[in-house]
C-alpha cells in the first residue's frame, strides 16, 4: 500500500526541534546580528527538518553585519549562547590593550640604558682637584690670614665708629662637598668664629662702614664691591666674595656683625704630599 502524504495545516506550526548533542544548529534559528536564517558550511553536517520548506537562499544586504562566528550546540564554541540554543552572541572585540603598558616599558628600557651607560662612567679626576687646591695656601695658613683680618676690620670699625666685640660663635669645618670629589679628609672648608657688636650701626655712617670693610677685604683677595642682599633703613647685609669660594659677612640690624668662611683648602698634610696617600697594602 502506498504511503499518502498530507501538508501539515497552516494552523498548526511546527514543533522547534531540540538541538542534539554534537550537531549542527538547527535552520531554523536565527542570529541577534544579522536576523538572517542559519546556513550551514559546505561539508558540514547539519539537521534537517522535512516538516517545513528549505529556507530561502538570503540576500547580503550591503550594510548588513558579517556573517557571526557558527554556533555549536555543545557550547564549546566561545560565541555560543548557552541560554538560548541556536542563537548566536554578538561577538564583541577584546579590550584595548593599555597605552600605559607600552609606556611603562619604555621608561624601564631608557632607565636600563641609563645603568648601562653609567657604568662606564669615570670615577672623579682626583688629580686634578690636588693640583688646583696646591695653588692655595692649606687650610691653617688659610685660617691664620683670615682670622687676622677680622681682627683688623674689627680694630677699623671700633675706632673709626666707637665698636665694642665679643665672639659670638666657634669655629667649625665640613668636607670640600661636590666640588672637589675624591679629597675625602685631606679638603676642609672651615667657618671662622663670628664677632657681634652690640647695637645697630647707623644708616648715616652705614656707606663709611661698607667701604672701610671692602678695603681691607680687598687686601685678602677678596673683590671690594659686595653682594648687596640687604639696603633697607637700619638694616644692611653684603657679603664680599673671592674667587676660591671664601666669603666675607657684614651686616648690621638689631646688632652689627663680621664672619667669614673659607673656601676649600688642603690640609697641612695633604698640601705637603702633593697628591692622594698612597694606597696601604
């Protein structure tokens, strides 16, 4: 006897097939990009449902959106909609990669050839601070001619002006700094004790004063026109400068005062080696 075959009523809509395991999607189901119809890859195994016509062959519409990645019923492809068999996500791009990684890198590559670099760097040019330091007196010669003449400034002032002094400090020394690397303890720079008279010197006898001052400093090496860093009514500071870093103080506010500080000098010992202590076996 032969099979009839009757169309399934228009009334009646077909039962959405479930997704077996291992096999294609369905025809049937459509994607959230492209609201197109499913079509299998050539070769690739795909369900059939006879209950209802072939799907139409699409169309591309020119501003459509590609064609998303296929899905798989399993779930092992990372598009796939586990919620909603058949359906497809829509893939999104992956993160923009932080512009501060590349940024980052950069820096720790120029700082490790700045490391690079540096150790090949010279050590200071000791030699040359010894021989430049030779060129002055040491450092007790140094302070013998300074502390003689303060002695001499505050002998002018008090009789040109009527001064009395009393120290007002002691003495006190640091290394040659920055200046002079590698002198280790044969450079000192010493700060002489500072003398204080009490009282303020007057503006009028102010410019008298200053220029006494500049000219004994002058015979000391030092330049008879001061840095003026004060020129105010009843207050006046200058500071005499010479070209080995000594520097000459004059002032007068509340009270009148003189100092001086050295600029860098060997040692006795060191002035008479001439040049760094040999190394100890």
């Amino acid at each position: 006897m032969t099979p009839t075959w009757s169309p399934t009523p228009a009334s009646s809509a077909p039962t959405p097939p479930t997704c077996p395991e291992s096999t294609t999607c369905p025809p049937t189901a459509r994607t959230r990009s492209t609201g197109r119809h499913w079509k299998p890859r050539p070769g690739t195994p795909a369900w059939v449902n006879t209950s209802s016509p072939a799907p139409p062959a699409s169309t591309t519409s020119p501003h459509s959106s590609p064609t998303p990645l296929r899905n798989s019923c399993s779930g092992t492809n990372p598009a796939s909609n586990t919620a909603y068999p058949g359906k497809t996500k829509i893939a999104t791009m992956p993160p923009h990669r932080n512009r501060n990684h590349g940024l980052s890198r950069w820096a720790a590559a120029c700082a490790a050839a700045l490391a690079l670099a540096g150790c090949g760097q010279k050590g200071p040019d000791v030699s040359s601070a010894y021989d430049q330091l030779m060129q002055r007196p040491d450092i007790d010669q140094a302070q013998t001619a300074y502390t003689a003449m303060l002695t001499t400034i505050r002998e002018r002032l008090t009789a040109e002006f009527g001064r009395t002094w009393e120290q007002g400090g002691e003495l006190s020394g640091t290394g040659c700094g920055n200046d002079y690397p590698g002198l280790d303890t044969d450079g000192l720079e010493l700060s002489l004790p500072r003398w204080d008279s009490e009282g303020n010197l007057p503006d009028a006898d102010w410019p008298r004063a200053q220029a006494l001052v500049g000219q004994i400093a002058a015979g000391y090496g030092f330049d008879p026109t001061p840095k003026i860093f004060s020129d105010r009514p009843s207050n006046h500071d200058v500071v005499y400068g010479k070209t080995d870093g000594a520097l000459l103080s004059f002032g007068t506010g509340k009270n009148t005062g003189v100092a001086v500080s050295t600029g860098c000098h060997l040692t006795a010992e060191a002035h008479r080696r001439g040049g760094p202590a040999p190394s100890q076996p």
